[in-house]
C-alpha cells in the first residue's frame, strides 16, 4: 500500500478558489474620496463663501439699490431716478474726462515702462535676480507709504524735484496744486508704486523666447530695434494683449493715488476720477443710490469692453 500524498490534490477545485470579497457597501467609493479631499473641499468651500459674501452679494445689491432709495430708513423703488440724477451732475462728466486721460497717460507710462524695464532686465547674465526684487520691491510698500514719499518729492518748498529743478537752473512747478500738471504727477506716482508686477510677468515672457529666433534676425542683419518689433513683440502678443486688458480696467478704478496726493478732487477738479465720484456719493452726500448707479455704469463699461476683447481674441486665433 503507498503511503498517502502530503501535496493536495490538484482535482479538488475548491481547495484552490480564493474567498470571495464582500461588496462594498453603498455609497462607499463616494464617502471614501470625500474624506481624501476634506481638506481641499473645506478650503473650496471657504473660498467660495468668501466670494458669496464680499464679491457677488455686492454686486447684486449694487443692482436693486441702483434703482432705489432711501430715506429716513425707508427703501422706495424709484426707478431711472438714480440715473437721472447722476446725468445731471456736472460732476459727471468731468469724471469721466479725468478716468479716460489718467487711462490714457497711465497707458503710455505704465505700459510702455515695465515692458522696457524688462528689455533692460532680460540683457543682464548676472544680477538678475536683485534686479527683479529692486525693480518689485515699490510692489511691496504699503500703498500709503508710497504716496507719503511723492508728496514729499512734490511738495513746492522743500520737495527734491524742485530742488533738482534749482540745482539745473529751470523754474519750480506746483506739481500738484497746478490743474495742468495734477493728473500728470499722480500718474508718475501710480506707474512707480504698480509696475513691478507688469515687468516681472513681461520678462518671465521674454525668456520664454527662443534664442535661435533672435540669431536668425541677426544674420538677416536685424538691429535691436527691428529684432524687438519682428520677434519680440509677436513672441510675447499674448501676454501683452492680456496686460493691456488688465490694465485698462485697473486705471479706470483709480482711487487711492489721487485721494491719497490730491486729495481726491484736486486743483479745480482735475483729478476727480469715477471712482472717487463714487466715493462722494455715498460718504459725503448719502446718496448710496446715486453711488450705485454709477458703479452700475462702470461695470457696464467694463464688462463691455472686456467682452469685445474676448470676440476680437477668438476672432485672431481662429
């Protein structure tokens, strides 16, 4: 007689069938990654919440109280009343003349200025990376740190450009008490305090460029004008078609620069920008729907502008 096998049998199916798993109960996959990501959806939850309350709730109540007001704690619904009254207000009208030339002259300084700060930039091998924390550091100051330094710079008696302007034997200028250099000097001001983060986005571009493109237009006998408007402005179209964008909707809310050095009217009303007609309605003259109706108009204009952008855009790259 054999002595009995110790290797189990190979025809015994179910000695080798694994255990069966039991099904996950219902909903198990979806609890499972909702506690993976608690964190993040906390973090989303809160931002959202944030926005809800100090952005959208806003500009919805923007929206009724444009159309209404109120007096003696009550609310009336009064229609294009609101609008009417802002057309009417001389005020008005010079606003916006003051919000497109600080737009326009914040364009051609504040525009032009960092792209060519990060020209400059971009040519250093060494040194760059002091270059661009001095160039961000106005970025960094508080903005009425900033503004307290041009007042000084400005003051007509002991203000350092008139002192430089003495030292070259050129006549002193009343940079913010005179209406025609007002708007000028806050732009100076707002283009130093704001354009540190426009040439630092410029050269992150730039050096995004390939260098070959730049040796080709050289051995086609390009000099440095012709290599920046045949390769570097087509190169970088993208980023400066979304600064110029940007740019336009931050100068059109310009506020802190003229308050802060002018205070917000100026010299015969130079520099009284929309916002700041805002900031009369409804702090000076509780007129809180008079205030909302022409934040109403801006956003319209905005948006509009902001929209007709967009078309243009998809229209180039299709």
């Amino acid at each position: 007689m054999s002595a009995p096998s110790l290797t189990p049998s190979t025809a015994d199916p179910a000695r080798h069938t694994p255990p069966r798993k039991a099904p996950p109960p219902p909903g198990g996959r979806f609890a499972k990654s909702l506690r993976r990501n608690l964190t993040a959806h906390g973090f989303l939850i809160g931002a959202v919440v944030c926005f809800a309350v100090f952005s959208w709730y806003p500009m919805v109540r923007e929206f009724f109280l444009a159309f209404q007001k109120t007096e003696n704690g009550e609310t009336t619904w009064v229609g294009l009343d609101n609008l009417t009254t802002v057309f009417n207000d001389p005020a008005f009208w010079q606003a916006w003349r003051n919000t497109l030339l600080f737009t326009v002259l914040a364009l051609l300084l504040g525009f032009v200025v960092p792209f060519a700060v990060a020209l400059v930039i971009n040519e250093f091998h060494h040194g760059q990376g002091y270059l661009r924390l001095l160039v961000y550091l106005p970025v960094m100051l508080p903005p009425v740190a900033s503004v307290l330094l041009f007042k000084y710079l400005y003051d007509p008696g002991y203000g350092l450009l008139n002192e430089l302007l003495g030292i070259l034997h050129l006549p002193e200028q009343q940079w913010l008490q005179d209406p025609d250099l007002s708007m000028l000097s806050v732009v100076i001001a707002s283009t130093w305090m704001n354009m540190g983060g426009a040439a630092l986005i410029y050269l992150a571009a730039l050096q995004g460029i390939p260098g070959e493109l730049y040796e080709a237009a050289e051995l086609d006998g390009a000099g440095l004008l012709r290599k920046i408007w045949h390769v570097t402005i087509p190169q970088t179209r993208l980023i400066l078609s979304l600064m110029l964008l940007m740019q336009i909707i931050a100068t059109m809310q310009v506020f802190v620069e003229p308050f802060l050095l002018t205070g917000g009217a100026g010299p015969e009303g130079s520099t009284t920008t929309v916002v700041y007609l805002i900031y009369q309605y409804a702090f000076n003259f509780n007129n809180y729907g008079a205030a909302a109706a022409l934040g109403l108009l801006l956003l319209v204009l905005l948006a509009g502008f902001s929209a007709a952008y967009v078309k243009l855009s998809r229209t180039e790259d299709a």
